[in-house]
C-alpha cells in the first residue's frame, strides 16, 4: 500500500493529504511545526496554515549572530512537548524560547498539544505524545519532506515528564528511543505520599505551591493509577531494566524548584547505570523559569538549552 494511503485511506496524491491533515477536527492530535525557513509544503488549506494536524507553524528566520548548525545534524529534528502540569499552555505559550531555539539550531521543531486534564486525564497525554511521535518518525519525510534521522526529545515540566515517559514507551515497545533528551525541570515523580527536603519549598512558593501540586496531581491522575508504582507517570521508579537503554540525556533545573530533589535521585540512578547524562543546575532559579522571558539572563538560559541539544546532535549514535 502506498504511505500516503496508510494517512488518509483513499488519497493517494500529497497534495490532498496535506489538504487532509489540515483541516480540524477533535479526533487529530495538534501539533504545530517551528521551522527556520519556509517548508514550501504544497496543498495547503487557505487562510491560516494548519500543522500536521491542525496548528499553525511558524517560520523563525535565522538570525546573523545564530551559531553555525550542528555537524552532522542535516536531517535532525527536535520533538518538542510543553509543560502547565499537564493540565494548561500549549505550544503557543512555549513559543516564547522554542522561536530561539530554531534560530539557534535552524532546525525544525515540532510541538505536541497533547490532549488536558482533569477532562482528559492519564493516560491520554502519554497516549498522544506517543500516537504524534509515530507519526512524525514515520511520515514527515513522505508528506512533509522534512529528514529526521536524528531526533531530540525535550519537554519542559509536565513535558519534560511526557518527553522521558515517550522515550521509556519507545523502549518498551522494543522501538528506536530518539538520539537524546533534554528536560527542563521534570516533574520525575507524581507520587502524592511522597516526601523529599526539596517539597518544603512548596510551603512558601508562589510558582508551585504545595495546593497546586496536590491540584494537578490530583487532575491528572486517576483513581485506578499510582504515581508510586507506575513508571509511565513517575519515571523516578522506572527500574534499571529500561533505564539503562535510555538515550544521552540532559537536564536543565533550578535549585529553588520544589520537584529538585527528584531531579537528582533520577540523575544518581542514571550515573550508577554509567549513563551518558548531565545535569545543569542553576541554584537560584525557581520551576518553569524559561517560561519568564523578563528575567535577567533569559537569553542565556535559552543558549544553554539549545546548546544541550546541539551537544546531542554531535554524539554518534
């Protein structure tokens, strides 16, 4: 069978494809494509232009001062997954450093808009990330003409979760796990009895506070799951097994989140499985920082971000 059938059972031209993909429907998976020049795709819908599945994508032209492409990073692309705990944001409200990191890397970006709880809760999210992944693995070569040879998952608080759940999935399944990772301040466990030193920042933080915690956990979570059991909602317990096939990761947190202490448990169970991971740590910084474009060195926070990917890309596979 042709792929493009496989897509749209009855259309075996690319242009009505992409007509196909375009148009909205409740049933399709947003995801809106952050690309560094024009993707010239033919076919598309008039007016506003749809994504794979339904948002607009956006061209980020490369600024003179961007840094050089990655070597060997051609037909490399980054899958993107936004944070709001799992229950708010998209990948508009993300675009505030995603736009930068297209200019830096001058590669395409995709981001998943992963469905929301409490009205659609787990595992609906990790369902979609994982249905838009196999998509975009499998097809943005044939209908977009986009390569992806090398593919970079990062995700940014409740994404940064779904971006290492997604790879520990693919891992499951006995699938390819993407060439790298890149989290920015995870939420590693969702286990509501758990208790590290670092939660006691929640008693006096106005980013995530102990109630909004509880809130989104209990949003997200429904009654038949355990955070402290399942590593498809706490990658912390995921055992030795799966984590060992792990991909290079990179993770990016700030010293006054709540969430940190999990952050290092999850990086001490990686280096005793000598995996290849670093950990940036800005002690100063609260959770979800790079979504305040008004701080000081924001500019700088984003750099270092894209510079983890651009350090992924390099690495051989």
């Amino acid at each position: 069978m042709d792929p493009l059938e496989l897509i749209a059972p009855g259309f075996t031209d690319k242009a009505d494809v992409l007509n196909e993909l375009f148009i909205e429907s409740e049933d399709k998976i947003p995801v809106r494509i952050l690309a560094p020049d024009n993707l010239n795709l033919k076919g598309e819908s008039p007016g506003i232009f749809k994504s794979i599945m339904q948002r607009a994508f956006g061209t980020a032209r490369p600024s003179e001062t961007s840094a050089p492409p990655p070597q060997s990073a051609d037909h490399a692309i980054i899958i993107h997954m936004h944070g709001g705990g799992f229950v708010a944001l998209s990948s508009n409200t993300q675009k505030v450093y995603l736009s930068r990191w297209v200019k830096d890397l001058k590669l395409v970006h995709f981001s998943i808009d992963y469905r929301l709880a409490p009205k659609n809760q787990y595992p609906d999210a990790v369902d979609d990330v994982w249905q838009a992944y196999l998509w975009i693995i499998n097809y943005a070569k044939t209908v977009l003409g986009i390569e992806n040879q090398k593919v970079i998952i990062t995700g940014d608080s409740a994404g940064g979760t779904l971006a290492l759940i997604l790879s520990l999935r693919l891992i499951r399944a006995g699938l390819k796990p993407p060439h790298g990772i890149v989290l920015l301040y995870p939420a590693l466990s969702l286990d509501e009895n758990a208790f590290t030193p670092s939660y006691a920042l929640s008693m006096n933080d106005s980013v995530l506070p102990v109630s909004m915690i509880k809130l989104l956990t209990k949003a997200y979570i429904g009654k038949e799951f355990k955070g402290s059991e399942d590593p498809f909602l706490s990658p912390l317990v995921a055992s030795d097994e799966l984590l060992e096939k792990l991909p290079p990761i990179r993770i990016i947190a700030g010293g006054q989140d709540p969430l940190v202490d999990d952050t290092w448990r999850f990086l001490a169970k990686l280096k005793k499985l000598q995996k290849n991971a670093k950990l940036i740590m800005h002690e100063n910084l609260p959770h979800g920082f790079l979504s305040h474009q008004e701080l000081k060195d924001f500019d700088e926070f984003t750099k270092e971000a894209s510079d983890c990917i651009r350090e992924l890309i390099t690495l051989e596979a």
